[in-house]
C-alpha cells in the first residue's frame, strides 16, 4: 500500500479527485446492486420477469448510450458530464428507495444507468487528459481505488440493511451528491482542443473506420466476457459445490484485495519490462489459463474444500490477468483516440465491451447448462481458457503489425 500512496500523491490534484472519485462510485455503487433484486422481489413485490426488466433496462440504458456519454464528455467538456452523472445516479438511487412503483422503478434504472454512461467515459477521458505521459500508472492508482470501492460496498450496504433498504439507498444517494459537490468544486473546467468542430457523424465514422483501434477492440472483447466469469460462471460453480453467498462474497473480496495490494507494484513491473501490446497479450494470456485449473478437476470428485481450491486459483489467475492488462489498455485507447476524440473512443470501446460480455455471457450459461445436462462439466471452462488465449494472440499479432502498434508499444 505505501507504493500506492507514494504513486497517488505524486499526481496533481484533478487525478487525485478522480481516483477517489472512482472509488465513492463504487463504493455507493456496490452498496445498493447487490441487495437490489431481493429488494424488489420482496419489498416491492414484482414478480421476477419485471425485476428482470428492471434490471435489463439499467444495463441497457448504460450500455447502450456509452457512445452518447463519450460525445458529449469531447464536445461540453468533462467535468460537465462527471458532474451530471453523478447527480443523476443521486436522483436514480434516491428513488430505487422511496418508491415501489414500477413506472419509477423503472424510471430509476434508466437514469442510473445513462448515469454510468455519463461519468465512465468522461472520468477516464479526463485522467487520461491530465496524467499526459504518465496513464499506464494514473490507471493502475485509478484500479486501486476501483476496487477498494468494490470491496467495501457491499459490506456497507449489508450493514445498513439492518436499517431497511431505505437507508441504504439514501445513503448511496448522497455519496452520489457529495462527489457531484466535489466535482464542481475542485475539477478544472477542461474539454478537448478548442476550434471548429466537425459533426458528431463524421467523430463516429471516425472511430468506427478507424481499423487500428476497431481491431484492438474486437481482440479485448473476450477479456471483458472472461471477467465477468466472476459474476456468472464462477458463482454458478460456487453455488452448485454448496458454497452459497460467503462463497461468492470470498471470491470477490480475495479479488479486490489482490487489486488493492499488487496493482501499483505489479504495473511498474511490467512497465519496466514489457511494451503496452507485450502487457496486454500476457495479461490476457493469464485471463485465459485461469480457467484450466477448473477444467482439469472438473470430473474429479473433491472432498467439499478441496473442490473450491480450483475456484481459488481461477479467481485469483483472473485477476492477475486483469490487472496486468487494464492500465496499458486504457493508456492505449487514449492514445489511438488522439487529442481530441479521447472521450468518443472510450464510448465506443465500452459499448463494443458491452456487446461482448452479453455475448459471453448468453454463450458461457449456455455451455454451462449443456455441461451439467450432457456430463461435460470440462468443456465450458476448456473454451473460456481458449477464448482468453486467441486474444492474447490476436493482440500480439496487431501489437507486431498494425500501421499503429507504436500506440501500443509506448511505455
């Protein structure tokens, strides 16, 4: 931790505010979510195609405007849309508490996620902006805190559930509207390069035409389908060995804390070491091992504790995956986008990731079913090891060829 510390105040203050920032949205973020289903299943008493629709309709309304949040972010500036982000998650999470009524339910989950579509893009297109030649490290202290956020969340909400769902999405709420207050207060008002801006169709062809960074996308789809695993497939297998939620809750908590830990001393390693294409590959590469372990017990029959040391290893190996990855990857959006279209690539990226992990998903719960139905219980973890693999190669090959690859080669 005293790396972290040291790298975090070697940053000026903007990136300062924005690394904590990151760590109040999750922090509110993971007190709420994880509690919400339950809550409208027996609070609100919905039936569980319309908790479904509720829940769709939030991931869908971020998603699905990322694009929209990243164009805005280049030409309003980002501090603006941090700003309204943040307050409109306030009024999402305030009324996901106050009211049972489906029509604002579902009025809460659209303006919590177009929130998320709001600050993401803008957040990182803005830390990007201030940290210049210094991303890869502003990136690896922004993951600390993204994931310190991640593990104290739900252990906040669980604890202030004893006061009701009500106080826990008040109380998220009002993080939400202390870090809108911080924002205006001490975030520079700064957007991209002043001049003449051509329309909002030509930034998107642009983007979208742009082979290097549309194929670098296409290579990290699969690593946003593989960390989700640890939301899907991972507690799927948690729950079948009999491990219930404290099984869950320690594969999430042995990941934060391995990301709080080892993220700053880890990224230094590699940078010192390794070009961006060279981390991302590798780190990609050990997304994909992670799920061998799992594969080659899974026809075994382990004692009760025995049986989740593979589920050990897995979340571990994931995460180290990742945190290889993530700040090289972020430094390298942000350079492929230039100067001017920072907050429309990450957009794009996010939207293209979205895509991905519905995709990954509807195919790994699929396989996962097909595996228990047909006695194949190997197979889905084989091919999630090999989807991780052919994107470690497919970033490998663009890092060596790609008329870009110097953006991914940079230090």
């Amino acid at each position: 931790m005293r790396d972290t510390l040291r790298q975090f105040r070697s940053f000026d203050r903007p990136i300062q505010l924005l690394q904590i920032n990151q760590a109040g949205i999750n922090l509110g973020f993971y007190m709420l979510m994880p509690y919400l289903a339950q809550h409208l299943s027996t609070g609100a008493g919905l039936a569980a195609w319309t908790i479904g629709l509720v829940l769709g309709l939030r991931n869908l309304s971020q998603q699905g405007m990322f694009l929209i949040g990243g164009t805005l972010a280049d030409r309003l500036g980002y501090k603006p849309m941090i700003m309204l982000g943040c307050a409109l998650r306030t009024v999402g999470f305030a009324l996901f508490g106050l009211t049972t009524s489906l029509p604002l339910l579902i009025v809460a989950a659209v303006v919590t996620g177009l929130a998320g579509a709001l600050f993401n893009p803008a957040a990182r297109a803005c830390l990007a902006y201030e940290a210049g030649e210094r991303k890869v490290a502003a990136f690896a202290v922004f993951n600390v805190f993204y994931q310190g956020g991640i593990l104290l969340g739900p252990l906040v909400g669980i604890a202030l559930l004893n006061a009701g769902f009500t106080a826990v999405c008040l109380a998220a709420a009002a993080i939400f509207a202390v870090l809108t207050v911080l924002q205006g207060l001490c975030l520079p008002a700064r957007r991209g390069p002043a001049g003449e801006r051509p329309p909002v169709l030509s930034d998107w062809r642009r983007a979208f035409g742009d082979r290097a960074f549309v194929s670098f996308a296409a290579a990290m789809i699969a690593s946003y389908a593989l960390s989700f695993q640890m939301y899907l497939a991972l507690p799927l297998e948690v729950a079948r060995l009999g491990g219930g939620e404290v099984g869950v809750m320690t594969l999430y908590a042995l990941s934060a804390l391995l990301g709080i830990a080892g993220q700053v001393r880890l990224t230094a390693w590699c940078s010192a070491r390794w070009s961006r294409g060279q981390a991302i590959s590798r780190g990609l590469a050990l997304m994909g091992l992670a799920f061998l372990p799992q594969a080659a017990m899974a026809h075994l029959s382990l004692p009760t504790g025995w049986a989740f040391v593979p589920l050990v290893v897995c979340t571990l190996l994931l995460t180290m995956g990742t945190l290889i990855a993530f700040p090289f990857e972020m430094a390298t959006i942000a350079d492929m986008a230039g100067d001017r279209l920072v907050g429309t690539y990450y957009g794009v990226y996010n939207l293209l990731s979205g895509i991905g992990i519905l995709a990954g998903n509807l195919l790994a719960g699929g396989l996962v079913d097909v595996a228990r139905s047909s006695g194949a219980a190997a197979v889905p973890w084989v091919l999630l090891a090999a989807a991780g693999l052919a994107s470690a190669a497919a970033v490998r090959r663009l890092d060596r060829r790609a008329p870009r690859a110097a953006a991914m080669a940079g230090g």
